[in-house]
C-alpha cells in the first residue's frame, strides 16, 4: 500500500510538474501570437524544452525576428520615400515657372503652386482639366498638328499662348518630353512652361526702333 501510495503521489508530482510546464508554454505562446497580432514583433518565448512545443517556440522567435527586421526595412523605405516626395515638391514648389505633368490622354496629373498661380485655377479644378483647355484654338490646332512629331522625336519646345480662367491670354514658351515606364512605353507627358511676355514686349520695341 505504501509503495502504492508513494507511486501515486510521485505520478501526481510529475503529472503537475508536466502539466505546469505545458500550460506556461501554452501561455507564452498565446501571449506571443496576440502580441505579433498587434505589430510587436519584439517577442521572444524562452526556449525550455526540445519537444514539440519547445521546437514551436523556437520557429516562433526566429518567425518575430525575421518580421521585425522586414518591418524596420519597411519604415526606412516608407520614410526615404516620404523625404524623396518631400523634396520633390519643395523643388517644384521653388520653381518660378510652370511645372506639370499629363498622361496620354492630356488629363493634368500633377502641377506646381505655379500652375494654380497663373491660371487662376485651384487644384480642385485644374484635377478636372485636360491640358487642352488651357490653351487658345489657335494653339490647340497648332498643338493636335505636331504632338505626334513630338513624342517620336522625344520631346518639343514652342511658343504657346495660354489661357487662364478670366479669359486672359499669356505668352508661354514650352518644353516637354515623354514619361515613360520600365518597358519605355510613353504613359504621359512631363513640361515646363516660362512666361515671356516680357520678352515679346521687348523684342516688339527692339522691332520697332529697327
């Protein structure tokens, strides 16, 4: 009886034992997963056994340390690209001359400050126009003639007139050349426009005094 007892007793011991020891490493797995739920991936379950749990465990530290460096080349990449966009607007905000982009269809998809400046547009309704309705009819003629010229030889420059939103005509002289992707198919178009009216002022009075 005695044997029997002790037995029992020794059983019970390693039956709580075992138990304890699986419950805790239950526990820090589930506490683990709901942590790597919420984006912390700084989790480290300690390694206590070689059984099967323990064999998770390790996979489980070795699956949060893979993902805490995925997630910190993430943030730097997210952030590099934050301060390249950053720049990038700080430049073409900086620009004293007309800054925009088209795609094929001549829909504006981007613009500098300048843009909304001269034109008397804001960014709401410029989002809405083609760069077609930013020019006279005589330019939309002259322009319709030589675009195709133009994204064949890579780019152009000519002299525009451009019409804002009161109906006012502005001298503009343009340059642009062709967006294109990894494939070097055109998805748009990328120009410059620099008011000259100072400088058709100035060559009118130089032909005049001629």
């Amino acid at each position: 009886v005695f044997m029997a007892l002790l037995l029992a007793g020794t059983g019970y011991v390693a039956y709580r034992s075992f138990s304890r020891h699986l419950l805790g490493n239950i526990y820090s797995l589930r506490r683990g997963t709901e942590r790597v739920a919420l984006a912390d991936f700084n989790q480290e379950i300690p390694v206590q056994s070689a059984d099967e749990l323990g064999q998770l465990a390790g996979a489980f530290n070795v699956m949060t340390q893979k993902l805490a460096v995925a997630k910190l080349e993430i943030e730097d990449r997210s952030n590099k690209l934050t301060r390249a966009l950053r720049e990038e607007e700080n430049l073409m905000a900086s620009i004293p001359d007309i800054v925009y982009i088209t795609d094929n269809n001549g829909m504006l998809k981007k613009w500098n400050q300048r843009m909304e400046q001269v034109t008397g547009y804001s960014a709401q309704e410029l989002a809405g126009k083609s760069g077609w309705d930013l020019l006279t009819p005589e330019g939309k003629a002259i322009t319709r003639e030589a675009l195709n010229s133009w994204m064949q030889s890579g780019g152009f420059e000519i002299e525009l007139p451009l019409q804002v939103k009161n109906g006012q005509v502005i001298s503009y002289f343009w340059k642009g050349v062709p967006l294109k992707d990894e494939n070097s198919k055109v998805t748009g178009l990328i120009g410059i426009g620099r008011d000259i009216t100072t400088y058709k002022r100035t060559q009118d009075y130089l032909d005049q005094l001629a």
